[in-house]
C-alpha cells in the first residue's frame, strides 16, 4: 500500500486489533521553501555572533573572523538545521481504516482516533480552489482542526462537534471513497447517500462557513 512507511506500520499493528484492516493511507506534504532563506540569514547572524564571543583554540581571544570558511559552512549548517525544524508540520497522513480515522499518530500522546460513529455522514465534503490556494484558509467554522499540511484540496467531515480538515495536492476521490466504503461496511446509516455527495469538490470563492 502506499504511503505506508514505518511509522504507519506500528500504527497499524498497535491499532489493528481495536480497528480493523487499514484501508487507505492519505498524504499530505507542504515544504515551506520561503523560510528557507530568512534561516539562512539567522544562521549567519548567530555565526557572526560565535566569532566575536567564542575564543580559537590558541588564545581566550575571539576568532574574529580568522577562517572565513568555516564561518560560513558552520552558519550555513545552523541556517539549514533551523528550516529542517520546520518539518515536523510538512509531512502529514490520514489512515482509514475499517472503524475509524487515525492521525497525529507520531507522538503516543497526541495519537488522534476518530470512530465512525462519531462521523456525521452528510458532513464529508471534498474543497478546492481555483488559484490554487490552501481551501483550508477559506473555510470557517466555530471550532476547525486541521489535520493535513496543505495543499490544493480537502477533504472536510465533522465529529464530535469539531470540523476536521485534511489538506493535500492530491485528488480527494480516493479518500472520500476510502471513507465511503468503510462507513458503508461499518453499517453507519445513510453513509452511502452521504458521502456520494462529497464529489466533485466543491470550489470555494471565498470564505465559507461549515456551521
């Protein structure tokens, strides 16, 4: 199955027993390539900042600046370690299986289960937009999670009392199914007129209120 990496195999057999078969494994991936440069610019601030306090090896006195070369691989290094950081918000998934949705599941404590049950059917939807933009930023609601790390569409549902929202390049189709065909399966009423409707994804103009 794709998308199933290491971390989606423990998932899996941790949270097999309790929930069924995994069916679907949705991706999403956003790399924040605009920060890449102001890191960079930190890197160097705080390299500049380490030649004027931190002494060489042959004196207390500081570097100043005594190997141009390693000043700047060493402030290229820290700029790079600092956008590196900002993957942990840039790789995202959303398991379906045969019970229920996982996700946040890296952390133990953070692990998030969302039980069919707790799906209102007629609130699946499938967004998108017509430049391109997160469909995520348009839609509104008093209380919003979201799940993915952006992209072009979403797929939204809501449970208990919460809209949840799973943003990504990729076509929603396969995930509305992949829920449809669970829900179905589980029994849950009205899941196959429900979620029929959520395709085609709905284009979004401009903000839009889920309440």
């Amino acid at each position: 199955m794709h998308g199933r990496n290491w971390l989606v195999r423990r998932v899996e057999r941790k949270l097999g027993p309790e929930l069924g078969q995994l069916r679907y494994v949705a991706s999403s991936r956003k790399i924040f390539w605009k920060v890449l440069l102001p890191c960079l610019v930190v890197g160097f601030v705080f390299g500049t900042i380490a030649e004027f306090i931190s002494p060489i090896r042959s004196t207390r006195e500081a570097g100043h600046f005594n190997d141009p070369a390693f000043f700047a691989l060493t402030s290229i290094l820290t700029g790079l370690l600092l956008w590196s950081m900002t993957f942990l918000g840039s790789f995202r998934k959303l398991l379906v299986f045969d019970a229920g949705v996982v996700a946040k599941y890296s952390q133990k404590h953070t692990t998030l289960v969302l039980r069919w049950n707790d799906v209102v059917p007629g609130s699946i939807k499938a967004v998108t937009t017509i430049d391109g933009t997160d469909p995520d930023h348009r839609l509104v609601a008093r209380s919003k999670v979201s799940l993915g790390a952006g992209g072009q569409f979403a797929v939204v549902f809501q449970a208990r009392d919460t809209f949840w929202v799973f943003a990504s390049n990729n076509h929603p189709a396969p995930l509305v199914l992949a829920i449809q065909g669970a829900m179905q399966d589980a029994g849950i009423p009205d899941a196959a007129r429900a979620a029929a409707g959520a395709l085609p994804a709905v284009v979004l103009t401009g903000q839009t209120a889920l309440d």
